[in-house]
C-alpha cells in the first residue's frame, strides 16, 4: 500500500474513503467492505449528515479501530478553544473511538488561527487526537497559520485533473514544506468520468476513466487521494488505480489533454 509522510515523519496511507453523503447501512456495509480490501484510511467531518458519517465510520471501524487511520473536520464555528473540546467529544462519541488520528479545521471562520490551534494542541496534549491540520485553505491563509504554528500536516483540498488550480502557488507552498495534499472530489463527484479525453485515455490504456485520474494524483509523493464509494463495485475499481503505474508518456498525455493553470486563482471549493 502506497504511503505518504506526514510532517511528523508518519507515514499514512495515499489512498482513503470519503463519506460526505454517507447516510445508510448500505454505506456503513461499503466502508466495510473497504476495510476488508486493505484500505485504511477514511475521512469524515461532523458536517455530514450532521453526524450520521462519523457514526457510520465507528460501525464500521468497530474491532479494527487500530488498523484505521481516522480523519475527521471541526465546523469553522465550532474551532474556538471551548468549542473544539466539545465537538471532537462528540465526534469520538458518535466514531466510538477515544481518538482521532487527524482533526482538521473544514474551513476558515472568523475564530482567529492562534484560538483554533490552541484547541488543538490541547486536544493533542491529551490523546484525544493525534494530529492536526487544515482544510480549503489557501496560500494566504496557510502563511498567517505558519505564523502561529508550524505543526499542521496536512490540506484538505479540491484537486483533480479538472481542478489545478492549487499547482500555481499553494502546492509549491505546501510542498516546501513537505504538507501533504489531502486531495478532495478526486473524481470531481463523478462528472469527470463522462469526460471525453479521459475516458478516451482510459480506453486506450485499458484503465477506467476514475482509475486514470485517481492514478494521475497517486503518482505525487506527497497526494492522498479520498474518493468516495458507495457501490462496492465503484470501490474496488477505485482501489485498485493504486495498482495502475501510469508512464511518463502517460502523464504527458494526461498533462496535454487537463493543462496546469497559467497564472494565479483563487482557490476553488466544493
Ligand atoms: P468524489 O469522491 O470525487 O466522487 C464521489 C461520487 O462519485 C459518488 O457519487 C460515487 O458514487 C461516484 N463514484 C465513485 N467512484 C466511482 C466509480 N468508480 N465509477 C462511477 N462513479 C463513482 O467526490 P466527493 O465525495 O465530493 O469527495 C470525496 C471525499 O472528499 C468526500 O466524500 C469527503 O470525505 C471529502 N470532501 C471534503 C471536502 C472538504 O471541504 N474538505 C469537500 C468535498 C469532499 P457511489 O457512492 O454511488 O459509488
């Protein structure tokens, strides 16, 4: 299983399950079925479903906590000092777990960096999670946290081949570093794979086209891909682009058919 570094020096899988959406047995029975193929990580938020995901993921991840690497988001409102304790209290409630492997802030809100991370490290010092790191931020944003705290690892960001955007500053930024890019909607929510030239790649490299742009992002060292499957068939097609070792030729091609941005924009969300 493909592996990238945090800035801690721990190594976490590139590959995990999103479960924005999640909301019934059939996807609780999916994340399961993920965990029986060999993907260990999953990412949630208390924003989904209002708390339904995380506790699909603790049915999921019952028994087998330890061999999961369990990434969930604070609301922006909820990341004061107070308001983080309470919300990753009901985070592990919901996850039945006693920890969080990495806690993310989901946006920026209006509680200053300095308060959010305070939360954290608290929330650190006593093992209740065992990182820290952000999400949807940009370039700008990220150098006003540095200033008050170096120890994030990671950025949630919308990244596909469709949305390179990030490649103009913030990655660079990033990978200078050495954050990680958690890279959300991999598959830009499924509209990627009608694409005309992906699912000609596809075709022509006897790959599916979520295979093609899953493989194009696990090509990056520092990249953990996050799609979300609800369909066991869609999941196991999604696992194995970890299989998919895409040639220089082939990147090239991808590289022509969904260039790299030509100048700065701001950062895109879904
Ligand atoms: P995504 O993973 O790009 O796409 C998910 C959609 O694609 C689902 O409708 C899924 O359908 C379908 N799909 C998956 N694999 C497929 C395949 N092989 N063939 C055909 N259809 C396939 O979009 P996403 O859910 O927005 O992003 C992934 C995860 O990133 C989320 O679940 C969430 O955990 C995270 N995220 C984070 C943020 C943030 O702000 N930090 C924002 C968005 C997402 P089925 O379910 O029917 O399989």
């Amino acid at each position: 299983m493909k592996r990238v570094a945090l800035p801690s020096g721990e190594q976490v899988p590139a590959f995990g399950m999103g479960t924005w959406y999640m909301e019934s047995a059939g996807d609780a029975a999916a994340l399961k079925a993920g965990l029986d193929m060999g993907i260990r990580l999953i990412d949630t938020a208390e924003m989904y479903g209002e708390g339904r995901a995380e506790e699909l993921v603790g049915e999921a991840i019952a028994g087998r906590r330890d061999q999961v690497f369990v990434v969930s988001k604070v609301y922006p409102h909820n990341a004061s000092r107070k308001g983080i304790a309470t919300a990753c209290e009901r985070s592990l409630k919901r996850m039945k777990t006693d920890r969080i492997d990495l806690y993310l802030l989901h946006w920026r809100g209006n509680i200053p960096f300095e308060e959010t991370v305070a939360g954290f490290e608290a929330l650190r010092g006593a093992g209740k999670i065992r990182h820290w790191g952000v999400s949807n931020l940009d370039t700008g944003d990220m150098e006003e946290l540095w200033g008050a705290s170096q120890a994030v690892q990671a950025n949630q960001l919308l990244y596909n081949l469709t949305r390179r955007g990030i490649e103009w500053d913030l990655l660079p930024w990033l990978r200078e570093r050495r954050i990680p890019v958690m890279a959300y909607s991999p598959i830009e929510q499924a509209r990627l794979l009608k694409n005309r030239a992906l699912v000609d790649f596809g075709r022509r490299h006897g790959i599916t086209p979520a295979q093609a742009a899953l493989a194009w992002l696990l090509a990056k060292d520092d990249v953990i891909a996050i799609p979300k499957a609800g369909n066991a068939q869609h999941l196991r097609e999604n696992f194995d682009s970890l299989k998919v070792k895409l040639a220089p030729e082939q990147l090239a091609e991808l590289e022509r058919a969904f260039p790299p941005p030509k100048g700065p924009s701001s950062l895109e969300m879904l």
